[in-house]
C-alpha cells in the first residue's frame, strides 16, 4: 500500500513518504502499517511488549496506508483499536513498521 500511495501522490509530505524515508538502526525499508496491520499489533501489544526495541503506542489515532475513499483514509485508535474512517487532512501520529520473515 504505501508503493502505491508514493505513486499516487505527488504533494508530500505524505504520511506513507514519511514512513518510507524513516531510518532506525540502519534499516530504511520501513512502510505505513495497513489497518490490519495495527490491528495485529493491536492485538498483540502485550506480546510485542517484552521484546527488545519495541515502544507501545500511546493512547492517540494512528494512520494506516488502508483507505475508505479518496478522501478519507483508516485510522486506529490506539486506545480501544477501534478502526474509523478519516479525512485525510487530519492531524494523526504514525507508526512506521517493517515487514520481516522469520
């Protein structure tokens, strides 16, 4: 989702290109998180927060590259994981991840 946000938009920032252009501990292949991707890490929180390096979410929005229309995009409050629909000119955090294989 976020390779075909990057193309997609030209005004930036976005928040996929900020995501994309992070860079943490030498890694640079990060992405904006589907929706169904928070909600993995939604539900997996207390899992995730035992392992080193991983820093919980604050009780804010967060963006997902997930998208309901052309102007309004899927968020996730981090609170309850309750997922909604938002303008895409509203002010969320992000949380940039990387998908690796084990």
């Amino acid at each position: 989702s976020t390779n075909a946000i990057l193309q997609a938009c030209v005004l930036v920032p976005t928040a996929a290109s900020m995501c994309h252009s992070y860079v943490n501990n030498g890694f640079t292949d990060w992405v904006l998180p589907t929706a169904g991707d928070l909600e993995k890490i939604y539900l997996s929180r207390e899992t995730f927060s035992g392992l080193d390096g991983f820093e919980d979410l604050t009780s804010d929005s967060y963006w997902s590259s997930s998208q309901y229309s052309r102007d309004e995009a899927k968020g996730m409050r981090w609170s309850d994981g309750k997922i909604s629909s938002e303008d895409k000119l509203s002010e969320m955090k992000l949380r940039a991840v990387r998908y690796v294989s084990f």
